[in-house]
C-alpha cells in the first residue's frame, strides 16, 4: 500500500494486484507489401475489366528483445500475407481471399534427453493458409442476398510439439488438433 501512495488504514481488507511491464526493452520492426491492380489493360476487356481485380499483401517483422519475456510472452507470426480477387457486376458482387500466416512459437513446454544431451521442446502453430470467400446479389435498393464461407477446405487448427534441431520423432509431434469444418453463412441484408 505504501508503495502506491496508499493509507493501509483506508484500504483494510482490501487486495491490490498490480503488474509491471518489464525492465528490459523490447523492438518489432518490419516492412509491408501491397499490390492492386484492375483488369483494363486486357485489350479484349477493356473498361469493363475494371469489375475484375486481385490484390495481395505480405508482410514481414521482426522481433528483439532485450532482458524481457513481454514481447515472445504474446506469440505472432513473422510472416503473414494474403491474396484474392474481386468480382462486382451490375448487382453481383464476389470476393475470393486467401490468408497465410508463418509458423509461430508459443513457447516452451518442457525438455527431454537423448544420449546424454537434454533438448528443450517449444509448442508451434504450423503455417497454414485458409480461404474465405463472400457472394452477394441486390434484389432491389433494400435488400439484398449474401452467402459467406469461413475457411472453405477445412484447414481447423493445429498445435505441434518439437525441437528446432529436428530431434525429436515426427510421430510424436502433434500436440492438438481441432477439425471445425467451413463456417457458411447465408441470408437477406434489408435496410429501412
């Protein structure tokens, strides 16, 4: 209490918990990639491929830590990107996207030894890409039809245990794994 500046005789009873962010120093830095383009330099398409477009990102960063857990204590990829590509026409409009994400370092789950020499197991999300895709159709000025799929193969979720150095048996690796299916979604958007 008296750390904080607090009467302990005004606060009895009470419990205060309280975090520090860290001594150390921490540093993400990275760079982004972004492209766009239309299809209207397809002579045969001309200005109507301007209804047609794909795009993408990628990004990459980089981590640095210095006497501090705080930033590896919140596991991210340092890779990600995505890709896709937009279809509208007079009342149809369609979006086809692709995500991909790196591996990612959840942390250590404990050690084992092989011939005399203890190796430390980290817990990884193996790189996966999943597709999302979105169709729409204007009825009329208020109202509208939509389909949307979530991750349309299936790709779930993964959790992989093992060594950097490749020691430890691929039969053993899989830690978790969760098959949720394509989350689809469909409906009618009205407005009033």
């Amino acid at each position: 209490m008296d750390s904080l500046g607090l009467d302990p005789a005004e606060y009895t009873g009470w419990n205060i918990a309280s975090s520090q962010n860290g001594i150390g120093v921490g540093k993400v830095s990275g760079w982004e990639l972004e492209l766009f383009q239309d299809f209207r330099f397809v002579p045969q398409l001309g200005e109507w491929g301007r209804r047609i477009n794909v795009f993408g990102t990628y990004s990459k960063t980089q981590r640095e830590e210095t006497n501090t857990t705080r930033i590896s204590a919140r596991p991210a990829a340092s890779k990600l990107a995505t890709a896709g590509i937009n279809f509208s026409m007079n009342r149809l409009s369609f979006n086809f996207k692709g995500t991909y994400r790196d591996l990612v370092y959840s942390g250590g789950v404990g050690n084992f030894t092989i011939n005399g020499v203890t190796v430390q197991l980290g817990q990884y999300t193996p790189s996966q890409i999943k597709w999302d895709m979105n169709v729409n159709y204007q009825l009329t000025k208020r109202y509208s039809l939509y389909a949307s799929a979530r991750d349309v193969f299936a790709v779930g979720s993964r959790s992989k245990r093992f060594d950097m150095a490749g020691i430890y048996p691929a039969y053993a690796q899989w830690d978790d794994l969760r098959e949720f299916g394509s989350q689809i979604t469909v409906g009618i958007k009205g407005q009033f």
